[in-house]
C-alpha cells in the first residue's frame, strides 16, 4: 500500500488559511503540503469509505478509523499489529454525542467533562449496544473522550461519528509524536497520514473511571492526579491481571534497544565495550552535552555514548512532550542499552515514569487475561 503524508502547516499559515499544494514524491510514499481544510477532505473521505488515517491529537498521533464500523475498526488492529483483547478509545464529534454511545450514571464523570473536555482526559462509562464488540474488547465498558486537535476536531466533526484511534504506531512500540514517526512505523500499512506537525502534550491521555464516587487513575497523562483533586477523592489503580482500559499491559512504549531504569545516572556502571545511551531529565554533573557521544569526566558516571536531556531547564510539561521522540532518538543510535533517570514523581513527572517503566518490562512478562467483566 502507497503511504500519503498530507501536511496542515502552521508556519505562516493559520488553520483554514490558503496555500498552494507541494507534492513531492520520495521511495514509495508520496508526500502532500496542504492547507488543513485540503488535507481533512482526503482523510474524511477514506475514513468514510471505511479505512484507516493517521491524525494528530494534542497527546499523540491517532490511527482512526469509524468507531461504529466494525470492518473498518478491524484495519487499526491489522495495521498496528493490535492484539483484540485491548480496548480502544473512542473520540467524540460532539459531547452531545456521549450519551448515544454511553451511560452516563455519574454527575461527577459530567463536572469531570465539563472542565477537561476538549482535551486529553479519557473516561471510562458503561458502553451501548451501538458500539461494536471490536472496539472494546467485548467489555461492558468504552472509554470515551474528546480531543482538542483543531486538525482531529475538524475530521471527527465534518465526519460527525465516533473514531476509534488509538496511536498510530506498531503495538507496544514507542508512540509516535509527529508524522515522521508515523510513517517510520506504517509505512505501506494505511493509506493516510495528515500531518500538523509534533503534538503538544507527548504522552497519551489520563484514563479514569469513577467507583464508588472516587476518580480511579488507570493510566496516568498528561491531566495529572493534582489537577484531579479538586473534584473529589483520587486513586490510583493497583496492578491487576486483567485489562479494563487502554494502555494497562506491563509491557509498553518500548523502544527496540533494550532499557533500563535508575534513580541517578551518576550511579551507574556501564559494561566495557558496550555502547550505553542516558536519558534524564536535565544535565547531570558528569555527564555529556545532549546528543554528543563523548566519554564522562566524573569518577563515578559511566561513559555514555549519546545522551538526551528532556527538559535542559528541568521544565516537566517540555520533558512529557520531548519523551517518545528522544526515546526514538536514542534508538536510533545503535545502541546496546539504554539508561532512563527516573523523574521526579510530581505532576506530569508520574506519567513520564509510567512510560518509562513500561518500556523497560521484560517482553516476557506475563500478558493480563482478556476482560474485567465486573462493573462497580
């Protein structure tokens, strides 16, 4: 399958503005420069005619397909390489469309929409027989939120259906934050990939569903537990064998080199002759200059062959954002490990180091079973 990059560029250029199309043609994929009107024509057209398209959405890209159309749900699946006893999430055209997809039974779930919604907040309701078994898993639950993508918002409102999308990436791979990373992922796999540049957040969305009148944290993002609080009573769900919601298997987000975590980078011993990589949150005594493999000064840091720094002035909304494309960096660098400092555990710190344990899992470790079909 022939890949098409359709490109919404914002230098210069506001949403809706007008400039003349540049298509070039590089290897197999052709690639598009548009105004964003252009570039959401083609992609609601092949959605429509029931296929897959990658979008931006302010966390990561999204491979969305109709969420109603179980033929066309089923491409995400074949071309993430997505095992079907993990849920996708849908994303709404309007709220108004929430209740025809969901039962709301919450009043806190709607306080809860009314401050996060448009935006990267997904919750989790008691799904109607609309939405196809495929979508969630044959759980009795969807998990539903409202992305605040002028690009995404414009799709799903001119297609006024829910889309499933969940990141446009290989499963269990590190989740793409700008076209590129898309295409180095799907290349060949879906037709469409519109393009407006890296995303905002970086990171997925907070997951949560309410039980017993308390916010329960599934998957940490970028609304953080603090910003939770002033709604009522936050948890954080415990570890389970079972998968109720996106993101929840042990093992995830992780790059092919294979990754460690540490508390401080300082404290680490390479192993001679192997090439190491370091990713903290800003620069440590010892330790390279960003992307410069060079050896360390410091007695007790190791010799790091590239080194990312996430945020250099320590900034942990910039880490979030810069976390997927410098893990894919490092990645790239022909690396036989690499070394992750642990962030500090506050705000958005507790999703990056969610990521980041994810992706140092064994691939081996065990995989939960199918559903939770208990509803509390």
């Amino acid at each position: 399958m022939k890949t098409e990059v359709v490109s919404a560029v914002r230098a210069g250029l506001a949403f809706g503005g007008s400039e003349a199309n540049d298509t070039s043609q590089s290897g197999t994929t052709a690639t598009v420069r548009a105004e964003s009107s252009g570039g959401c024509a083609k992609a609601i057209k092949l959605l429509r005619e029931g296929e897959v398209v990658a979008l931006p959405t302010e966390t990561v890209y999204g491979l969305a397909a109709d969420a109603l159309n179980p033929d066309a749900v089923v491409k995400i699946f074949e071309a993430k390489e997505r095992p079907r006893f993990d849920p996708l999430i849908v994303h709404l055209p309007k709220s108004e469309a929430l209740d025809e997809i969901a039962i709301v039974e919450s009043q806190l779930a709607r306080d809860l929409i009314e401050k996060f919604w448009p935006g990267p907040l997904t919750i989790i309701f008691r799904k109607r027989d609309v939405v196809p078994d495929v979508v969630t898993a044959e759980l009795e639950t969807v998990a539903v939120r409202m992305s605040a993508h002028p690009v995404f918002r414009e799709v799903v409102s001119m297609m006024n259906r829910p889309l499933a999308a969940p990141s446009a990436n290989r499963f269990g791979r590190v989740s793409p934050t700008t076209a590129q990373h898309v295409l180095d992922e799907l290349d060949g796999r879906i037709p469409l990939i519109v393009n407006a540049g890296p995303t905002e957040h970086g990171i997925e969305s907070t997951i949560i569903r309410i039980v017993d009148g308390m916010i329960e944290v599934l998957r940490r993002g970028p609304i953080t537990e603090e910003m939770l609080h002033p709604f009522g009573e936050v948890r954080q769900r415990t570890p389970a064998s079972t998968i109720i919601a996106p993101g929840q298997l042990p093992t995830h987000y992780a790059p092919r080199t294979r990754l460690i975590m540490v508390e401080h980078l300082q404290d680490f011993s390479a192993t001679p002759g192997k090439r190491t990589g370091a990713l903290s949150l800003f620069p440590v005594a010892g330790i390279g200059d960003p992307g410069s493999p060079r050896p360390t000064t410091a007695t007790t840091a190791a010799d790091f062959a590239a080194v990312r720094y996430l945020s250099e002035r320590g900034d942990l909304r910039e880490a979030a954002t810069n976390l997927f494309r410098m893990l894919r960096e490092l990645d790239a660098e022909n690396l036989d490990l690499i070394v992750a400092e642990r962030v500090p555990e506050e705000r958005i710190g507790a999703a990056i180091n969610d990521r980041l344990e994810r992706a140092s899992n064994n691939p081996s470790s065990r995989v939960p079973q199918m559903r939770d079909r208990g509803i509390r």
